[in-house]
C-alpha cells in the first residue's frame, strides 16, 4: 500500500511539473528593447539625439536600424533629462538646430520600462505617411511555423518649443503599425492626442506566426497631424516571445515519467487487489 501511495506521489509530481514548465516565461528574442544602449558623437555630453548621421553629429541604437535615414524624422528621448521652455516638459534630445534641444509639450513621463525611449514623426516626410521610414531589428533563432508575441509601451506626444524653436499645435493621432518578416502589419490602437498634450502610456501585445528562422521586426510610425512635423509616437520595451503553447523536450520527459509513473502505481494496486481476493 505504501509503494502504492509513493508512485502515485511520484505521478502527482511529474504532472505538476508539466504544468508548471508549460507556463515557463519565455526568453525575449529583442536585443535593446528598452533603447537604453545607445551611443552618440553629440557635443553636450548627453546619449541623446536624432538617430542616423546628420552632419557631425551621429546617434545609434544598437540592433536596431531605419529602413531610411532621409524619410525618418527618429529621436532618442528619456524623461526629465533636459529643460526647456515651459509649457513643454523635459526631455528633449540634443538637437544641431539654434535651439539646441528638441521638446515635447506636456509632462512626458518614463514609461513602464524606464530610461530612454523611441519618438518617431508619423507624418515625416509628409502627410500621407507613404514614404516614412520604420526602425527595425533582425531577429534570428525563430522556428518556421510557431506563434511569437510582440509586447511594447507605446504613447503619443508633440514637439514642443524650446530656445530657438517654435512648437506644433492642433489635434492629432500617434500609433504603430507592427510586422514580422514577410506577415501583414498590425496596427496597434491608434491614440487621439490633443493639442500640446501627451496620452501617457499604454501596452500593446500582438501576435505572429514565423515564416522563416530570421525575420524583421519592424515598427513602423502611423497617425496624422495638422503641421508637416508635429506629432511624435512614442516607443519602448519592446519583447518577442515564443508562445509557450508546445511543451519543449525537457517538459515532453517530464510528461512521460509522470505517465510512467502512474502507470506502476495503477499496476501494483491491481496486484494489491488480487493479492486481496
């Protein structure tokens, strides 16, 4: 009876440890996902700035790209990290402008991830957003066929002034249309903004199938404004993670030992009952 109960133990314990693999966190495949490593040639002695080469000063993220620099209006921002004329908030990049800062209207404040983050023009080079650039990232280590979630913050803002610069108004929309490899796009939850006002942060979590073992994570800005440049998306924390609906070869093992399991427990307790009779 005792060897009965020890099996049926050691059964109960390989289907908990199924359980609890099947619902393992799984490994985020983006590197830099919260824009935090970055490096610049910029004078002030500050990481931020227009992301690409313009003149002598050039910003990068690492891992991630613009499909094109010259239809990219793309900053690196972190929130409080510069002043500038009320009534915009801090945080805006250096800028080789006469103003030497970029600015957001409103208190922009960190999103949930912390330290810096991604605003992009949606209506850059122009208002039809045709030709704007997306910034992306190579990503590798996919299998062909499995499902993988995209998760990121994302919020709407607008420039603001600063010394030497003049601000944006009117009301507009700020969002991402988000793809994976070769699959059609997704567009998140395009946010309303009014003027020279921020929408705060939001989370967005969308799904894909691979088509291929690398493929292109791409975020693409979207949304509309009344002046050429006004209005910014904004962009951090960005994750991509396997859906963890397969079990692995380490939780297909544990599976078979807990059946394995179970099925000497139910063996000796027959032979119990017979013994029994």
């Amino acid at each position: 009876m005792r060897g009965s109960i020890r099996s049926l133990a050691f059964a109960t314990a390989g289907v908990i440890a199924l359980a609890t693999a099947g619902g393992a966190s799984a490994a985020n495949l983006v590197t830099n996902g919260g824009f935090e490593d970055v490096s610049s040639t910029v004078t002030t002695g500050s990481d931020l700035g227009q992301i690409g080469s313009y003149s002598s000063e050039t910003t990068t993220e690492s891992s991630w790209y613009l499909s094109s620099q010259a239809n990219s209006y793309a900053w690196v921002f972190e929130a409080g990290a510069t002043p500038c004329a009320s009534p915009c908030s801090t945080g805006g990049p250096y800028d080789t402008g006469p103003g030497g800062t970029l600015a957001l209207y409103n208190d922009v404040t960190a999103s949930p991830n912390g330290g810096d983050f991604i605003g992009i023009d949606p209506g850059y080079p122009n208002s039809g957003n045709s030709n704007n650039s997306s910034i992306n990232q190579s990503i590798s280590g996919l299998t062909v066929g499995d499902q993988y979630t995209v998760s990121f913050d994302y919020a709407g803002a607008q420039q603001g002034p600063s010394p030497g610069q003049n601000g944006f108004t009117g009301q507009q929309t700020e969002g991402w249309a988000v793809s994976l490899g070769g699959g059609p796009a997704q567009d998140t939850t395009v946010l309303t903004n009014c003027s020279e006002c921020f929408t705060g942060w939001q989370t967005a979590s969308l799904t894909f199938t691979a088509t291929s073992t690398n493929e292109v994570l791409s975020f693409l800005a979207i949304g509309t404004g009344t002046q050429p440049a006004p209005a910014f998306a904004l962009l951090d924390g960005v994750s991509l993670t396997q859906v963890t609906g397969v079990p692995e070869p380490a939780t297909w093992a544990m599976m078979l030992l807990g059946i394995g399991g179970l099925g000497g427990a139910l063996r000796m307790r027959r032979k119990q009952l017979f013994a029994a009779a």
